[in-house]
C-alpha cells in the first residue's frame, strides 16, 4: 500500500474485548512503588484508578489505570514482571509514551510541578503538533502532544 492511499483506520476491528472495558492492547510498566506511580500519573496527567491490587501487606501490587479510553497497567517491581523502572537501572527505557492532550503546555507544568524532568519544552513540530518531553520521577519518557487546532 502506498501512502498516497494510506487510511490510518485499516486493520481496525470494531468487535468488544471480551472483558468489558479493557482494550486489546496495554501498556504495563514496572514500578518500585505504585501507590506514589498512581497518585502521580492520577495528578500530573489526569489518568484515572480504576482498580488495584494490594499485596497481603497492604502495599499495591498492581493498579490499572485509564485515560480517555485507554488503560494502563503499573506493576510492583518483581511481581508478575521480571522489568526494572528505568529510574532503578542504568538503562533508558526502550520507548517513549506519544500522549495527546489538550493544553501542553499546562500538563509539562503540572508533570513537572509532580516532579518531572523537562527534556525539552512545549515546540512545533514539523507534523503539525506541538509537543513537549519529560521524564517522570520513574525514569519513563514522555512525548506530550497537542494537534494542530
């Protein structure tokens, strides 16, 4: 397929996950401590709790999360994944996260009022969107994204 006859919508399926509200793909990272990742990702970028594991201590486990649509699933460090937080090793994360949002320029703000590391500020894009980049406190990268309006 050429770009010229690219449709951005081929291969989507419009059938239900068969476990009402989860989609078929999600993100799980690794965490040292998901209650501090959950109550950052809940203030800095608006991502809503919707269910959580807590260990027979007390200490969570493992939480999902969901941001308009979306889920996102943050484990304990050692549990269920053998993964390491980025910010716990001395390696970069393999990925970034591309998210669009509605104001940059106030979610970098608020990312970094939670304590994030500004990598570098809210700048036009070539594509059109205008985007700035972070690290969280747990060494992942972001891409905050804004469409042309």
């Amino acid at each position: 397929m050429s770009a010229d006859n690219l449709n951005w919508f081929d291969n989507v399926e419009h059938r239900p996950h068969p476990w009402p509200g989860l989609n078929w793909l999600t993100t799980a990272i690794a965490c040292a401590d998901v209650r501090r990742a959950v109550d950052f990702y809940a203030q800095a970028l608006s991502f809503v709790a919707i269910f959580e594991l807590p260990g027979e201590n007390g200490e969570l486990l493992f939480a999902r999360m969901r941001y308009r649509g979306c889920n996102f699933t943050l484990n304990k460090t050692g549990w269920d994944f053998d993964g390491q937080p980025p910010a716990d090793s001395s390696h970069a994360p393999p990925f970034q996260f591309y998210l669009y949002v509605d104001d940059v320029a106030a979610t970098s703000a608020r990312m970094k009022e939670q304590g994030a590391a500004e990598i570098f500020p809210p700048r036009t894009e070539i594509w059109g969107d205008l985007r700035s980049r972070l690290r969280d406190p747990f060494g992942y990268v972001w891409d905050l994204a804004q469409a042309p309006s």
